[in-house]
C-alpha cells in the first residue's frame, strides 16, 4: 500500500478548495452574525424583567446615579458604593457601569427593560468581538476554532447571573474592553501603528475602570501575543511596558480616590464563609475544593445559584480527598501549561488564562467579598471553551482540514462529526441558559427557586424572606395569599438565622413579621435578638423594637427604645407619633401633644398622628381642637370608620346632635364594609 493511499490518513485532508479571499470574507461575516444574533436572542427574553438582587443599590436607590449627566463627575471620583450609603463602602472603584447607568437615567429613569436591554446587547457585542478576535489569533487557520469557540462561550449557562443581572454590567464592560484591547494590540503585531497603541491603552484603560479583575489582562494580553503571534521580543516588552504604564496610572488614581473612603465593615462571615477559617491551611484547602466546584459548574452547569455565601460551601481539611485531588489537579494543570506554553501550545494557554483571569476573584492570596460566585466565571470560562474547542477539533480529526471555506453549507459539510457533537453541547447550554432566565424575572422568582437549590445558604433564605414580607405580602390584597406571604417569610427567615445564629437583619425582619402577625411576644424576642447583633443600630431599628413593646403594653420599655431612635434619626415622624401614643395610653395627654405636632410638622399627612392628636384633646375636653384634627384625618381618608366614630362622640359632646348622628351613622356603614 502506497503512503497516498495509508488507511490512517483522514479523509478531510484529501479536500483542496482553492481559497477565494472575498467568499472567506462573506464567510467571516455570516458566521460573526450568526454568533452575535444568537447571543441576543437567547437572552432577549431577559429584556422585560425587573430589577434583582443588587440592581437597586446601584440604579433606582442610588443617589449619584439617579441625578443623570449631573451625577458623573461625583461617580469618577468617588467609590462603588458612595451613592447608595451613607457611609462610603470601599475599597471598590468602577464607574464605568455606573456612568451608563446614570446617563440611562437622564433620558429613561426607571426603566429596568432599558438596563437589561444594554446587557444583552453589550454580551452579544462581545461575542462578535470575541468571533472577531479569534479569528486574528487563528488566521493562518481555518475559521472553524473561532466559530466553535465563540459559540460555546456564547451559549454557556454559565454566564446567565451576568446578562441577566443588571448590576453585573461592570463584568460585561470589563471583558468587552479587555478584548477590544487584544484586538488593536493584534493590530498593531501586524501593522505598526502608533494609533492602535492608543486605542488598545485605553480600551485596556477602561476595562480597568469597569472592574478591577481587568488587571489580569496586563498579564493575559501579552501572554497572547506570545503564543499566537511572531511577535519580536522587544515589542512584546515595549507592549507590556505600556500596559504596565496604564495600570500605575489606574492604580494612581483608585488609590487617590478611595484614600478618603471610610471603610464600613460587613458581616464577613455571612458573605465569605472563609473568613471562619481555623486556619490558613484549610483556608486554601477550601480554595482548592471551590477551584474544582468552579471546574465542575464549567462542564456540568446545571445547578446554578445566584449565591454561594454561608453556609453553602463548608470549611474544608487538607485530609479530605477532594480539596487534596484539587490540589493536585490545579497544580498539575498549572505545572503543564508552564512548562508547555513555551511551545505554544493552545491547551496550555486555555488553562493559564482560565487560572490568571480567576486569580483575583479566587480568595486564595487575599479574601473577598464572596465566597465564590458564578459571576466570576464570567471571563475564565473562555479558557474553558478554548480547550473544549481544541479537543473537539483533534477528536473529530478536522484539524487536519486547511481548507479555506467557500461558503456555510460547505464548512458545516465537510466538517459534519465536528459541528453535530458542537451542534448538541450548544443546543444543550441553550436550554439550560433559556430555562435559568426564567428564574431571574424578579427577585421573588430568582430567590425562590435558589433558596431550593442552596438549602443551606443563611443569605437566599434571607433574601427569600424579605422579599415575601416587604414586597409581596405588603402589595397582596387578598387576605388568605397575604396571610399565606407572611407565614412563608417568618419559615424562610427562620431557616436564616438557624444558618447563621448571628443573622441580624433575619433577626429584625422576623420580628417584623411577627409584629404583622399579632404575636407580640416573638417579635420583641426577635428584635432583641437583633439588637444584641448590631454595634450601632439605627434609628428604624430602635423604633420598631419600640413600637413592639408598645404593641405589648410594656410602655416604659417602648418610650425608653424610642428615645434613643430619636437621638438616632431626629428626623423620622414615627417615632414621635410611637412616643405620642405611648403616653397617650399612660394618660399623659398634655405631654403627647407635642410630640404628635412633631410628627406632623414632619410628615403633615400622617393620618394616624392627627387622629391621636385628636383624641388627646378629646380626653382633654378640648373638643373644638379635637374637631379640627379629626376634620383633617378625614380629608385624608373619608371612608375610616374610626374617624366618622370619633367625629360623631366629639359633635355630641359639644351638642350638635344632627352631626353626631351622621358621622356615627357613617361610622356603622363603614365599620360593616
């Protein structure tokens, strides 16, 4: 048998289409709006949901942002958090999401579809781009490693929790530019140019300025250039010079800007179940094991959450066997990639990309606000995806194939095993990613459901709860699902603090709750439970705990709490009006008068505070100031049985028989209603 006709060599490699450079570029554009088509719409859906999660803290409750054009210079030079707070919360510094958001607001406030439409956009934008970019990386090849790639990532379910999640645009930004960036540095390999230095320094520039994992990219963009480019020494080092240069002068400023940052202290525990850590050693056996998790949610995305924190992932020990097998896997990968990557070898830079762009968000050298987030897998999954792609092209044999394509038909033709195997993973990714949409359409949905999946995550069952009782219960109108909403938030608020024993805020929602329900004493129970967590309550805080002990009888105790809420908040009419009826109830009816003029000197249309003041000079026998305030409680609302009652005893008492007599009437007619 002749070497020609050798049974070993494939099939593909007989195929010899001469290229036609304008047909390969007709090629390159359809296969470009394929990707960037196909990530819209399967996200598209996504479009008409409603804030979730922390989409408020940085958009409707954000105080920057909500100012539109006026509020950008503010955002430049202050930290993430500066808006929504009143305390500065550091040391995060991204304002390009937040200057989309702000100039969104001045010409479409309140609008979450607008918000999510620019999500969506923005990722099927950088899938194009990716397209595009890989296919510089890979001209010299085919266009099939750039099609399967993007594809993949594109479809991955993985990346669900950042389209769909409106605050996760500073992940879009941050790899969007970071990409941009590689493409003009590519540019710039081939055709020098010191325009396309610029535009790769300020892309890199603003990706930085979206998210501070774009710091990664200082060291993955000439890592690139290295492998898929002949690109001479000396520039290489004059690119990683500038990049260099870029991130000193990012650092310069975040340090300038958050050096006035006062730094509020979350609850670590609850956001980072690391920070329990007995020590350092199962501290990074427990990085290991979340390393793996995050290799497993890659292949296997099937069980998605929006959270991870305590207690959904437990402390690991460097004798358990799998923290030791990711131990060494990780460091066996790591081990081959450094010592392959010389030989430009793409698995190795697949795995050094997915290990560098994780690194930040890794918590194995310093920790973070999270224990582990699908959101951080946003970037390194497209080290995934090129391994993947590289394997799937050797398996099938295709990489034999040199071909440059005349059309789709023919590619997907002559490459049939390739695409049904890429066909069937991206048809699978796409029903997971259309399925896991649904659970983002609101908060009530995304909690809901994870609170199944992460059974033991204090800070979903937590989110589920508050969502159940001051949303949904409080906009119910039917008695039986309203009563249905309040027993649902007091389960799911107590399986928080059965988590988490120190869960504050759990804590005080429950005795919320139960104060919504009647029950007196597990209210107090709980709201004292919260306030032996908190270092410095405020001042709502102070008053419900208050006005629960006022609920109980206990007067002494409710004036005591609500004192101190005063000195907290001077400003809230609540508390005066708690006060006001606490004396009230003890017949100190001239010391309660101030406080519920106080009460409507700051909240004029308090219903409640001018029926009080009513009855305090009713009890007073002051009936025609106790005529004028229940006069003005009833313009408030015509239809309250208790104000018609209270008009008709005062127009008796002071012997106008003819209107005692209708408002009483009034009062009966409204009382059966």
């Amino acid at each position: 048998m002749s070497k020609k006709d050798s049974p070993n060599k494939p099939k593909a490699a007989t195929v010899a289409i001469p290229a036609d450079p304008n047909a390969l570029r007709k090629l390159k554009i359809s296969l470009g709006a394929i990707i960037g088509v196909f990530a819209f719409l399967l996200y598209a859906q996504s479009i008409r949901y409603d804030y979730t999660m922390d989409d408020h803290t940085v958009i409707d409750l954000n105080k920057i942002t909500t100012k539109g054009l006026a509020g950008v210079s503010t955002l430049l030079k202050t930290d993430y958090w500066y808006g929504y707070l009143e305390e500065n919360r550091g040391p995060v510094y991204r304002p390009a999401s937040l200057i989309i958001y702000a100039i969104v607001w001045q010409f479409s406030p309140n609008s979450p579809h607008i918000y999510h439409l620019i999500n969506v956009l923005l990722y099927s934008i950088t899938c194009l781009i990716l397209f595009i970019v890989l296919c510089k990386l890979f001209e010299k090849q085919n266009l099939l490693f750039p099609f399967v790639c993007s594809l993949l990532y594109a479809a991955h379910p993985i990346h669900t929790e950042v389209v769909n999640n409106i605050k996760s645009l500073d992940e879009i930004l941050c790899f969007l530019f970071a990409i941009l960036s590689i493409w003009f540095f590519l540019k710039n390999v081939s055709s020098p140019s010191i325009l396309s230095v610029i535009l790769g320094s300020s892309c890199f520039f603003v990706s930085l300025i979206s998210k501070e994992s774009g710091i990664t990219f200082l060291l993955i963009i000439p890592l690139m250039l290295f492998v898929f480019t002949r690109i001479p020494l000396r520039k290489l080092v004059l690119i990683s010079f500038v990049l260099i240069l870029i991130t000193s002068m990012y650092l310069l400023i975040r340090m300038e800007v958050l050096k006035a940052t006062s730094m509020h202290v979350m609850d670590s525990v609850l956001n980072n179940t690391l920070a329990i850590a007995p020590d350092f050693i199962s501290r990074e056996a427990t990085v290991f094991y979340i390393l793996l998790k995050y290799i497993w949610l890659l292949i296997f995305p099937y069980l998605l959450s929006c959270d991870y924190s305590y207690s959904t992932i437990i402390i690991q020990t460097i004798s358990n066997p799998i923290p030791l097998f990711g131990i060494i896997l990780i460091i066996g990968l790591l081990g081959y990639s450094v010592i392959n990557i010389r030989k430009k070898n793409i698995v190795a830079f697949g795995i050094l990309f997915f290990l560098i762009s994780l690194a930040p968000v890794s918590n194995m050298f310093i920790l973070i606000g999270a224990t582990m987030a699908e959101r951080f897998l946003y970037v390194p999954s497209l080290g995934f995806c090129v391994i993947i792609t590289f394997f799937l092209i050797k398996f099938t044999r295709t990489e034999f194939v040199k071909s440059k394509f005349q059309n789709l038909i023919q590619m997907i033709r002559i490459n049939s095993s390739l695409f049904l195997i890429v066909f069937i993973i991206a048809g699978l990714y796409s029903i997971r990613t259309f399925s896991r949409n649904i659970n983002w359409k609101d908060n009530a949905t995304i909690y809901g459901h994870d609170s199944e999946v992460s059974e033991n995550s204090a800070t979903v069952h937590y989110c589920y709860g508050h969502e159940l009782l001051q949303n949904l219960y409080q906009n119910e109108k039917d008695p039986q699902a309203k009563n249905n909403y309040l027993e649902k938030a007091i389960v799911e608020l107590t399986k928080a603090v059965a988590i988490l024993p120190t869960f504050r805020d759990a804590y005080y929602y429950l005795g919320i709750a139960y104060s919504q329900k009647g029950n007196s004493p597990d209210a107090l129970a709980n709201f004292e439970k919260a306030l032996n967590n908190y270092v410095n309550p405020d001042g709502k805080m102070l008053n419900d705990l208050g006005q629960a002990y006022l609920n109980a009888g206990q007067l002494d105790k409710a004036i005591i709490y609500i004192d101190s809420s005063i000195k907290v908040s001077p400003d809230n009419f609540i508390s005066y009006e708690n006060k006001g009826v606490a004396l009230l109830k003890q017949s100190k009816y001239e010391q309660s008068i101030p406080l519920f003029q106080k009460s409507l000197h700051l909240y004029p249309k308090s219903e409640n505070s001018l029926l009080n003041l009513g009855c305090a000079y009713y009890n007073l026998k002051q009936y025609p100031n106790a005529l004028e305030n229940f006069t003005k409680a009833l313009e408030i609302d015509s239809t309250n049985y208790q104000t018609n009652e209270l008009l008709g005893f005062t127009y008796g008492n002071m012997g106008d028989t003819a209107n005692s007599k209708y408002y009483s009437e009034k009062s009966k007619r409204y009382k059966k209603i």
